[in-house]
C-alpha cells in the first residue's frame, strides 16, 4: 500500500511540471517584475522635492526633535551615524516575480507503525506484613470427673454422710433410687380359681396336719396359700418336700420387695478433693457404702 502510494505522488509531480514549465517560458518574470516596478527615485531625490503650495522643501518625515525622548548624546551619534550609512547605500530593489505553478508537495510516506505492547504498569511490591507473636493457646481445663458414695440402706445415714464430707469441703448432693430386693424364699400352693377354691384348700391342708399356712386376699397372688417364709433356700426345699409328700403340689418362689436405696454425688476437676486414706477412714461406720466413678451426663449435684 505505501509502495503505490509513492508512485501516484511522484506521478502528480511531473504532471503539475509539465503543465507548469510553458508558461514560465512564454512569459518571463524579469520583464513582468520590471514592469510591475514604476519610476524608481533615490532616497536623497525624495527629500530635495518641494511642496506644490508653499515653494518650500518637504519636510523630514521624522518627528521633532522635541518628541523625541531623550537620550545620552553617544547614543544619539551613533544612530546620526548609522542613519548616513544607510543613505550613502544605494537602495535596493526588490523585484517581484509570479511565483511559479505551485508543485504538489510529496508527501511523506506513512512509515509502517509497528505495534507496541502497552506497558505494563509495575506494581510496587506490598510491604511486608508484619507478623505479631502469637500468644500459645492456654491448656485445656482439666476434665471433669464424677463420682458416686453408696449405697446407703436409711436416709438418716445418707444425711449424716453428706454433712461429713461437706466439713471436708467436699460438696455432694442426696439422690434416692428404688428396688426389687430379695427377701427370703416363698413355699406356697398357687393361686387358686377363685375365694371359695382357696377357702375349700385350706380345710383340706388343716385335716392332714398342716396348720402353719396364710391365705392371700389380695395382689398377684391372691387366692395362693403360704406355707412358710424362709431365709435361705434350703430350709424352704425341705418344707415344700414335706408339704408334697402329704399330696399337695407346692412350690417354692423368691420373695421380692421394693426398697430405696440412697447415694450421695460429686464431681471435681484435677485432683480428688480427698486422698484414699481420707476416705476409708471416713466410710469404715457405712457398712455397704463404697466410693465408684458415675457417668457425669447422669450427675445429679
């Protein structure tokens, strides 16, 4: 593209010459210029002309003396001077030509602008942050251990315990459960169909010698006959043994009862609020009651 557009500028260059150079030729600037020209007068001719009117010569075109501003008188004779030089040289003449058919100027080839990369600004680099010591985090408390003293048959004994190991500084807390305690062995007959069955059963054990019996009324075995009440099983066996050799079927049923039972609960971190000589003195005068860990989700106090 820039290579073509070179040849059509140049080509425009010869044609405005061509069309351009004849004309210089037929017409030639000097006598134009002379022409143009006039009547040439020096200077000094020019000042010796008088007015029409008055018969006297033109006055200086330079204003008065008076008007002048004043100055050092060195520096008026050297300007008196160089004003003589300047009329002592002879004008000058300036000939005036047409100027020639203007050329169309070439114009300049658009250089081939290579593509630069914008910069890229540089990020000044960020200051270092500066880092605070970090404070080492504190240990975890200790864990929390729960523990249980029991059990204690009467609650007077579980009160008079509680009010001993808050001397102690060790606070605990009441806490009652109940249970199914075994209580001897039962020999019995079964419960009976009905009062009248039961009431029929009893005439019939007295007549063959049996008289140590009780009718119950009432419960789970109501309408059952009791034939004794043992502490250890085997003195029970023996009584049902002698009871079924007289043709009556007994048996022989453990005898259960609800009872309380009383603890007392604590909890401490680190170490135990008592040493295990403190503990054992303390419990000697509580005959089943033994300190034991208990799950803290179910502590009481």
């Amino acid at each position: 593209m820039t290579r073509w557009l070179f040849f059509i500028l140049l080509l425009a260059n010869i044609g405005a010459l061509i069309w351009g150079y004849p004309r210089m030729v037929s017409d030639p600037a000097p006598e134009r210029g002379a022409a143009a020209l006039g009547n040439l007068k020096l200077l000094s001719e020019l000042q010796e002309v008088t007015e029409p009117e008055t018969g006297r010569p033109a006055e200086s075109l330079d204003p008065p003396a008076e008007l002048l501003p004043e100055s050092e008188p060195s520096e008026l004779a050297a300007v008196d001077k160089d004003e003589e030089v300047e009329e002592a040289q002879p004008p000058v003449v300036t000939v005036e030509s047409e100027p020639l058919a203007e050329e169309a100027a070439p114009s300049p080839v658009a250089e081939q602008q290579v593509p630069v990369a914008p910069e890229t600004p540089t990020l000044a680099a960020p200051a270092p942050e500066q880092k605070t010591p970090k404070t080492p985090p504190a240990p975890p408390p200790p864990a929390r251990v729960c523990m249980s003293v029991g059990p204690l048959d009467l609650q007077s004994e579980a009160e008079k315990l509680r009010l001993q190991l808050l001397a102690k500084g060790v606070k605990a807390t009441h806490r009652s459960e109940s249970v199914q305690e075994q209580a001897g062995f039962w020999v019995l007959i079964p419960p009976q169909k009905s009062r009248e069955k039961a009431a029929e059963l009893v005439e019939r054990l007295k007549l063959a010698g049996i008289t140590d019996l009780w009718r119950f009324t009432s419960g789970e075995l109501a309408h059952a006959i009791s034939l004794g009440l043992f502490r250890s099983m085997d003195r029970a066996v023996i009584r049902r043994k002698a009871v079924v050799a007289k043709g009556f079927a007994a048996e022989v049923r453990p005898r259960f009862r609800e009872k309380s039972r009383h603890w007392l609960d604590f909890s401490f971190q680190g170490e135990p609020p008592l040493p295990a000589e403190a503990w054992a003195a303390l419990l000697q005068e509580y005959e089943d009651a033994k300190q034991g860990p208990r799950p803290c989700d179910k502590q009481a106090g």
